[in-house]
C-alpha cells in the first residue's frame, strides 16, 4: 500500500510540475528547455516575458518577481532554484551558468519598501488599493551571481553584490558585500572563511 501511495504522489507531482511550468512558461522567456517545479511561481507584474529571462536546462521551483516600475531577471543554463526561494527584482538580478540556489534564499535587488515611514506607509496603501506604483524609488542596485556558484538555503542576498564565479555562500548567511571568487562565506554579514582551490 506504502508503494502505490508513493507512486501516486510522484505522478501527481509530475503533472502538477506539467501543468505548473506552461503557467510560469507564459509569463518568462525561456532559451531552450526550462522546467518549473510544483512551488515554482511567477509574478511578472510588468507583463513584459522579456523581463524574466531563463536559459536552458535549468529548474526553478521559487518565487521569480519583477515589479511594474522596473524589474529584470536573468538565469544562465543548468541552474537549480529550490523551493522557498525568493528572487524579486525592481533594478536588474543576473545569474550566471550552472549556479546552484538552494531552498529558502532571498535575492532582492532594492529596499521593497521606502526607509522614510510615512512613505513606507503611502506605498503599503497604493498596493493595497490600486496596486504596484508604476514609480517609486526604492534604491534600487543590480546584483550578478556569476557561473558555478553555490548559494547555500536560508541564505539572503542583499543590494548591490556581486557573488564571484565558483564561490560558495554558506547556509544562512546574509551577504551585503561582494564576494570574490573561488571563495567561502558565512555569517551575519558574510565574511569570507576560506579559499577554494582551483584545481583546473
């Protein structure tokens, strides 16, 4: 009995993952093969496929957002996004080639919110009435994670960085700095703990 509810579960997975990826396939321009996981969402407030751009063998199953003022995402082949994890862009994320994202990350290029309180108060109230703003200024600064980097789950992802190639973003960290490559980060903030040898 154990066995045919296993497999019951795993086929119903596989057709929600079906049914889930010609959703977020609508809103993304995807070059060449791209699938979506069950948890995979797509929020592109802009309406605009070019803004969320994702290259071939790779899977997402997070939460991709661009906003209608602006927003860009971009994700290199054979890349893995775990569940939970959120991306959301107001300036422009860029992800290289065969990065690994872990479950529960958040990469956010902008504050979200304004920091002044009574702003931070007008926009709650736009969104909740009418919506997005189509202009706000949120300090908005790109971020790229360059090819063949590991960002490890729980991890966030903060304005402005830039992850270097090969390097690895321990668990939990909270990266407010660029990170070279071929490096180990942790912590709060992330510092770098080690290099990684390079053994080409």
């Amino acid at each position: 009995m154990g066995k045919i509810l296993f497999l019951v579960k795993r086929i119903w997975n596989k057709i929600l993952s079906v049914l889930n990826t010609c959703a977020c396939k609508s809103q993304i321009t995807a070059i060449g093969n791209v699938q979506f996981g069950p948890k995979a969402r797509v929020f592109n407030i802009r309406k605009d496929p070019s803004k969320i751009k994702i290259a071939a063998n790779t899977f997402v199953n997070a939460e991709l957002t661009v906003y209608k003022y602006g927003g860009d995402i971009n994700i290199g082949e054979y890349c893995f996004v775990g569940e939970g994890t959120r991306i959301w862009s107001a300036k422009k994320i860029t992800i290289g080639n065969r990065v690994l994202i872990s479950h529960n990350v958040s990469i956010h290029d902008c504050n979200d919110h304004p920091i002044d309180a009574k702003l931070r108060h007008e926009h709650y109230k736009t969104i909740m009435s009418t919506g997005h703003p189509d202009q706000i200024d949120l300090d908005e600064r790109e971020i790229t994670i360059e090819d063949d980097a590991w960002i490890g789950f729980g991890a966030i992802i903060l304005k402005g960085v830039t992850i270097g190639k090969g390097a690895v973003v321990a668990a939990g960290s909270v990266v407010t700095k660029n990170v070279s490559p071929n490096t180990i980060v942790a912590g709060n903030p992330a510092k770098m703990i080690k290099e990684i040898p390079n053994k080409a």
